[in-house]
C-alpha cells in the first residue's frame, strides 16, 4: 500500500529521519513506534508531502509521488497529533468542508452516522475551537473517515479521549480494518498498538530498527527474558546487587515482588535463587513472563541492545 | 459499532479515473472562497469597514459644501471622486490586512497544515483566498455606492456615471492587493511579522511619493539643491514605478482615468493590474511552496 525507500531527511545539522525503507501492506494494521523525538511525526508530513524529502521517495500503490502531487491524498484520512480546530466553523460545518473538498457532494448521511458512532451527534453545531481535546480528537477522526479513505494515518489517535472514547477508536480501527482498509498508527500508548497492530516499526533516532509481526518481535526478543520472584522481605543491599549483575538488564521493585529484565536466555533460577539466599532473602515465588511491547520497546531503543536490530 | 465501508477496501482503481489536476484545484478554491467569505461576513470587521467608507465619504462632501457656502463659489469639480476613491481603496486596505492574515495565522495555529491533509496544493488555496478577497472587496463596494447615491441624491451633487465605471472595474486592482498581501503572508515566519511587513511596505508606499513632493519643494538656491538631485531623481524613479506596480496607484490612476472616459489609459491600467495580480499570484504560490505550512 505504502512503501518507503531510503527516505531521509536533514535538517542542517540534524538528521531527522535516516534511510527510512517502510513497507505498510495492503490491509493491515502497522504499528510505528518510537521515543519523542525519533522522527515518526517528520516521516508522516513526508508520507502526506508536506515537507519536501532530502533524498528517497515514497510509493503509494508502487507509484511514487512526486513534491507536486496531492491527488493521492483522495484515498487517505489522517488523524494528526495535537489536533487544532481554529476556525469559526461547527463540528458539523467543519467535517462537512473537507467531505466536499474530498469531492462529496451529500455527505451529510455518512456525516450523520459517524457523529453518532463517536457520541458528538448532540454538539455538532457547536463550534470547534470550544470542544474539549478528546471532542476534537474525534472530529478529526470523522474528518479523516468521511471520505472512506483506503489508507488511515493516525498519529496518537487516543491522545486525550476517556477509556469509552478509546473503546470507540478501537473499535472504529478493527472493524476498518477488517473491511480491507489499511491503518498506519503512529502511538506511544504501546498497549493501543499490541492490541491492534499486526506488524510494528519502531523508530529510533530517525532509523527504522526493526520491522516485523508482533510474533516475530517477541520471538526476536526472546533472547531475553523476564522474572518477576516474590521475596518475604526484599532488603535494599539485594536490589543493588542483583543490578550489579551482568546478566540483568533492569530491576523493579513492586512492594514485595521483584521483576527482573534479564540480558540472557539462558536458565539461570539457580543462580538467582543462591544470590538472593546469600543475601538473606526468603524466595516465596519465581515465574518467567513474556515481555510486553512496551518492554520490548525500551529493550530495543536503548543504545546497548541496537545489535538486537541486527 | 458499524460505519459504512463501501469503497474501503478495494484495489486502488486506475489513474486514468481520477479527476484532472485543474478540476481539483476548482473545487478546492470553491470551497475556501465561500468558507472564507462567509468568516468574513460573520466577523464585525467586516461592516466597521463598510461603514467607515461612507462615513468619511460623507465628512468629505459636507466640506465640500462648506467651502463652496463659504467662498461663495458654485463650482465644485468632481465631488464625489475623492470620496470614491477613499472607499475603494480603505476597501483594498482591508484586504490586504485580510489576505495578510490568510495564510500565516492558520500556519501558526497549525489548521493550515490540516488542511494540507486533504487533498489541496498551493494553486487551489492561494487561488481561493484570491476569489475570496475580490468577493469581499466587491461586497464592501456593493454596500458603499448605493450610500454615496444617497449621499448625492441628498446633497444634489452629481454623481457622475463614469465613476461607475471605475467603480465597476476597481475588483481588477483589489486583485493586486490581495495577491501581495497573500505572498507577504506565505513568506512571512509569523502572522505578527506579516503584519509589521505589510505595515512597513504601506509606509515605504506613502513616504516615496511625500518624499518626492519634499525635494520638489527644495529650492534651486539652496545649497543642498545639487547634492539632492541624484535623490530626488531616485525617488521620482521609484514613485513612477509604484504607479505601475501599487494597487492603490493603480485604482487611483483607473479611477482617474474612467472619470476622463480615457479608455486607453483606462485598459492599460487594467492590463497592468491583471498581469501584476498574476505575478504577484504566482509569488504567493512559490512562497507557500518553499516556506511550507508548517508551523
């Protein structure tokens, strides 16, 4: 559906995005992960071609797109990040100016079913810049599905809605997705993305490190493992030393539970379990876990495990 | 939940279906003209400016009409050609601080980058903020002739119809004062600093005919004559290049020039203006272009 090829850009001395080759399929939900900073916001303006490549280019549908074109834009919806609704226009005004900039000529019927989907029916005719930052959320998600677009771009689509309002995006995503629609979410809220998505980027300093299906990002990442043993008591000395330790890469405390990230995939209980008695420690409890993606995210973001991408 | 998907997930259809590139920029431009113009007409600044042109027109003729008690002469040439002109151009003044705003207080907000989401491109915004700017100059124009008639119906002062004509003809010049005020805007790093642009230009288009006047003014026996020569010729260089590029030169000298029934003149002008307005059009889209709309 969309694909990028060594799609860079700098800015002076900054490289904000680095040889960036995506591949978003035709009917999935990608996930594009990555820190503040990282570059996801600045590869979405270029993907819309609001801001001008240094080198590389992006396809749509295997047909690049070229600094003028914006015809392509007719089969996409976004939903920006921080959205802003500065005019003097309603909600309902509002999503019906782009539906006719999209080219619909009557959309108040679909215009209708989508207010009342996302529960903005009863404020439609008040004006946009006096709704709430979850209410302007969803207007920019009707602004970005009048249209039945085939592609969504959604850059932090949860950003500010109440736990029912998130239920209604997700839903909205997977139902989109099951009619052969395709979804590129840009998201920090991991557990939205682990949810949804059914491959991930995840960016780093302007470089795709990995991209693959959530099975084969855990798989890749099963190198490591995760702990967690429940102690009687846990004693300050034992947290120090067991970070001391080089086959753990982090250690939580949680009141009496202890979760270790472990550099190693190796069976090292035995070894655990005579450091802590050493330590006077009482294990009541030790259990493996399988790393959630927002594990998986810090693990792969951070400098000492880049070779992991590898 | 369900929402309608129809068209969602079908294989993108052939190039060849989707519409022509100029057809898009039509509907694009539609579609902010009337948006715009309809801002306009809910906004207060609006009317205050339609007011103030009558106002004023009408503080010139009751003037007039005391001088003429006063001198005891019955002539007066033109009554209503001043204020005319005062109407049309506080009118383009209004705008070019509109079309100043157009797309730099947007790109602050960060709309205008919204509205890039869709599928619009530089042609199509620039070009509706100019059909905008000509409809709201032309509506402004609509609601002050009627007023000056009344004006010169209560007066029995003549209202010539030739300044009708120039009256009819001035859209074609508030185009160039749209389209500068447009290409101040998409250069502009902020609405604030395409304010102050377009306030410091307003000033450099005052100050150079007021200027030329002073040196005129300098006499030959004064012992700065010669080394103010070299600058009075600049300035008069400058000044006759601002009555072919200016817009309120041009509706001055198009106004004049309809009072006159100097057809020629008359058209001239308006060729200037038309191929002005194009020039400076085309600015606004390559400043947009290169500066982007990003905040």
């Amino acid at each position: 559906m969309i694909k990028t090829e060594n799609l860079t850009k700098r800015y002076q001395n900054h490289l904000a995005v680095d040889s960036l080759c995506l591949d978003v399929r035709l009917g999935e939900i990608y996930g594009f992960l990555g820190p503040n900073g990282a570059g996801k916001t600045t590869t979405i303006h270029m993907l819309l071609g609001l801001i001008r490549p240094t080198s590389g280019q992006v396809l749509i549908h295997g047909e690049a797109i070229g600094p003028r074109d914006f015809a392509f834009k007719r089969q996409i919806g976004v939903v920006a990040e921080e959205p802003v609704e500065a005019s003097k226009m309603s909600g309902w005004e509002l999503v019906r100016f782009f539906a006719r900039l999209y080219g619909l000529e009557k959309p108040e019927l679909r215009m209708e079913e989508l207010f009342r989907s996302l529960d903005l029916w009863d404020v439609r005719h008040g004006m946009a810049r006096d709704y709430s930052r979850g209410m302007r959320q969803k207007l920019s998600l009707i602004r970005a599905l009048i249209h039945e677009p085939r592609l969504l771009i959604l850059d932090e689509p949860v950003s500010g809605l109440d736990p029912h309002g998130i239920r209604q995006v997700r839903e909205i995503i997977n139902y989109y997705q099951q009619a052969g629609g395709t979804v590129f979410i840009s998201s920090h809220i991991l557990s939205e993305i682990e949810h949804s998505a059914n491959r991930v980027g995840i960016l780093h300093e302007g470089r795709l490190l990995i991209e693959d299906s959530m099975a084969g990002l855990r798989q890749r990442l099963a190198k490591q493992q995760r702990m967690t043993i429940e102690l009687e008591q846990v004693a300050p000395e034992l947290v120090k030393r067991l970070t001391s330790q080089p086959y753990i890469v982090q250690v939580q405390q949680e009141g009496r539970q202890l979760h270790l990230l472990l550099r190693t995939q190796a069976d090292i209980r035995a070894q655990l379990s005579r450091l802590i008695t050493d330590s006077g420690g009482i294990i009541l409890k030790m259990q493996g876990d399988e790393m959630s993606l927002e594990e998986a995210f810090v693990t792969i973001t951070s400098q000492d495990v880049l070779a992991l991408a590898e | 939940m369900q929402i309608s998907t129809s068209t969602v997930g079908k294989e993108r259809v052939a190039t060849r279906s989707d519409p022509p590139v100029w057809s898009l920029r039509w509907r694009v431009a539609r579609q902010i003209a009337g948006q715009e113009l309809r801002d306009a007409l809910f906004g207060w600044s609006f009317y205050l400016t339609a007011a103030i042109g009558p106002f004023l027109s009408a503080l010139f003729v009751y003037n007039s009409l005391n001088f003429v008690a006063a001198s005891g002469l019955l002539i007066q040439a033109r009554p209503f050609y001043v204020p005319v002109l005062v109407t049309t151009t506080l009118a383009a003044l209004y705008i070019a601080a509109w079309a100043t705003l157009a797309i730099a207080r947007p790109r602050d907000q960060g709309s205008l980058r919204v509205l890039f989401f869709a599928p619009v491109d530089e042609y199509g915004v620039i070009g509706g903020h100019i059909l905008a700017g000509v409809a709201i100059y032309a509506l402004l124009v609509l609601i002050a002739a009627p007023l000056l008639g009344l004006l010169a119906a209560l007066t029995n002062l003549p209202f010539p119809p030739l300044l009708l004509v120039g009256l009819l003809v001035s859209p074609v010049f508030a185009v160039v004062a749209v389209a500068i005020g447009l290409c101040i805007s998409t250069i502009a790093p902020s609405s604030r600093s395409a304010m102050f642009f377009l306030g410091a230009t307003l000033l450099v288009v005052l100050a150079i005919p007021i200027g030329y006047t002073a040196l005129l003014k300098v006499p030959p026996t004064s012992r700065y004559y010669d080394a103010l020569l070299f600058l009075r010729g600049l300035m008069q260089t400058l000044r006759d290049l601002l009555n072919w590029i200016s817009p309120y030169a041009l509706l001055s000298a198009g106004t004049d020039a309809a009072m006159r029934a100097s057809w020629g003149d008359l058209i001239q002008r308006l060729v200037v203006g038309i191929a002005g307005g194009m020039v400076w059009a085309a600015l606004a889209i390559w400043g947009l272009q290169r500066r982007g709309v990003l905040p």
